[in-house]
C-alpha cells in the first residue's frame, strides 16, 4: 500500500473542479469574491459549509486562500457524494481505474468508442441506487471511474436521469475528451481531506451553523422561464416550496450567528417577477452578470443578471 500513499502540500494547490457541472460557478467567481464576508478575508471563519456543492468552484476557490478547521460539502446527487469521498480516501486507486478506462477508450475506432461509451452507461446504472451513500466502500472506485469517464464523454457534460433514476444522456462529441487529470485529481483530494462529503438535504446546514461558520448556498436555480427548466439536477425537481424551504434554513443558520451568501437566477432578466426580491427583503440582494445557456437550446448563450443575496 506505501506506493499508493499520498503527501500533501496545500501551498500549490491548483485544484478545480473535475466533472463539468450545470450551474458551475468558474466563471462567476471573481464577482463572488468581490461579496465575501470581511469576517472570511482576515481568516476568522472556523467552519465552511457548502450545501449545494455540484462542482465545488466555490469550495476549491475558498481553499486556496483561506485556512478553514470544518468544511462541509453537501448535494443530493448520490454519484458526487461517492465521487468525492472516492477522490479523498482512495486516489490513487481511481488515477489508476482512470487510465485503464481511459487506455480501452483511446485504442478504439472512434464508432467503437460511441459504442464502449453505452456500454460503460449500462454499466453505470446497474449500480445499486438503494443504499446508504454515507457509509463508504472500496466498490465506490469504479463507479466514481464511470462518473468521471461519462461526464468527459457524454453530450456537453450533462448529468440527467429519467424516471426510474437512470442516467440517459446520449455520447456526445469529443475528438480528444480528457478522462484522466492526474495532477487535479490529486489537488482536489489534497483539498478534501478537511471536509466531510455527505448525501444529504440541505437542511442538515443548521446543525453545524455557527457564529463561526461561512456558509455559501448554491441551489438548483428557479427556471427564469417558462422554457428554461434547467433546474432538474436529480428526479426530485427544485420548486417554489423548496425555495421558500431554502429560505427558512437561511433566516435559521443566520439567527446562529452564521454568514451566509446565496446565489440564485434573476426572475426579473425577462418578466416583472418579484419572488426573490419578496422572499429576502430582510437581506441584502445584488445583481451579478453570468453568461448562461439561456433556453432550451444549448447553443443559445446570452448575458444575464443573477442574484446573490447576502445576510452581512
Ligand atoms: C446549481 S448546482 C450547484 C453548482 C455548484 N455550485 C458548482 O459550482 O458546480 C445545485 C446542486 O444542488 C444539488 N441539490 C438539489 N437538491 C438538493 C437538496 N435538497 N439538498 C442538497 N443538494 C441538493 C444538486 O444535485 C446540484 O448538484
């Protein structure tokens, strides 16, 4: 085992993050840092907690320039609580399931590749999907390889299940996909060893929310219209009950002392629609510029305004 162990050294850290992720705040994180708490910058926050983690930007961002004692990283999605889980305990062995994946892929004729992609899809949604996701187990390695492997070679980086939870994004497109990173994937478990990754609700925030804490909420965005249902990360759908539950756990995290920045789209892009205005008007609310796919059609990228609310 000694060849598989890891040393780490934060100070070159370059970590960022490993599956192309919808919503991925990369691009939006130099006007989020501009709003982080003063408490953060003088390196006065204990605990993070990121309870909507997708792609982490916003974690791996916070890691490189501040110390924390506690991070949290929480999501609903079953395969990236185990991917990362996999990326901090066991990185040597998925680098190693990566580039053998990675070898098979790169020997074949680009038709067969379509055809290895379908295979590995299969293989992937025989995984169990019942099962405590919290407790960890080597047979993760695999299924954390496959996560990586069809994120890289899937249609534009999508993650979307059907009904019965079945993972049914067509191959996509891709000359020269990058399956294996070495050198992030072992930056990123470098920056996982403080956290603690778990499969849970969003709510589970309140119980580590304290007058120490920074908590960055990041959530399955409201459809800022009719044609824009964006938001369907998992089989249960984000809707305005969830977000008025969001709410809920952010006037209580706050109440514990905890700082505390959402993100969120902006209803009012193209109609009148004061949801959010209404539901934060305790706090305060900015408006940051993002370039988004902006209907159905991913081609289709425009600029457009999107919240951050802030409790400081
Ligand atoms: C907008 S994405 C986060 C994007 C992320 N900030 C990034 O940079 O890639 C929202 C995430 O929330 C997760 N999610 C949806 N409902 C949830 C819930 N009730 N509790 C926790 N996570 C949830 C989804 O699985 C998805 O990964």
């Amino acid at each position: 085992m000694t060849n598989l162990a890891v040393s780490y050294n934060k100070i070159t850290t370059t970590a960022r993050p490993v599956l192309k992720w919808a919503g991925g705040k990369t691009q939006l994180l130099p006007q989020l840092n501009e709003l982080l708490p003063p408490k953060l910058k003088v390196n006065a926050i204990k605990t993070y907690i990121e309870p909507f983690v997708g792609g982490a930007a916003m974690f791996f961002n916070l890691y490189k320039n501040y110390d924390f004692q506690n991070v949290y990283l929480f999501d609903t999605n079953q395969e990236l609580v185990i991917l990362y889980n996999v990326i901090k305990n066991d990185v040597r062995l998925l680098i190693k399931e990566l580039a053998n994946i990675s070898n098979e892929y790169f020997a074949l004729s680009e038709q067969d590749r379509d055809e290895y992609y379908y295979l590995r899809r299969d293989e992937y949604n025989a995984f169990d999907k019942n099962f405590d996701v919290n407790k960890y187990s080597k047979d993760f390695i695999r299924r954390a390889a496959l996560t990586i492997f069809i994120n890289r070679t899937c249609f534009n980086g999508l993650y979307r299940v059907n009904s019965k939870n079945k993972f049914n994004v067509p191959v996509g497109k891709y000359k020269n996909p990058r399956i294996l990173d070495e050198e992030n994937l072992l930056s990123v478990s470098e920056a996982l060893q403080i956290a603690e990754i778990k499969h849970c609700d969003f709510s589970e925030t309140l119980k580590y929310a304290d007058k120490d804490t920074f908590i960055y909420y990041d959530p399955p965005y409201r459809p800022i219209s009719k044609t824009s249902a964006f938001n369907s990360y998992s089989v249960n759908d984000f809707d305005d009950d969830e977000q008025i539950r969001l709410k809920n756990i952010f006037d209580l995290c706050g109440q514990k002392g905890a700082l505390q920045m959402e993100s969120n789209s902006d209803p009012t892009n193209y109609i009148e629609d004061l949801f959010f205005d209404n539901l934060y008007i305790k706090y305060k609310i900015h408006r940051v510029s993002a370039t988004r796919i902006i209907n159905s059609n991913a081609e289709k990228r425009g600029s457009i305004r999107e919240l951050v609310i802030t409790n400081y």
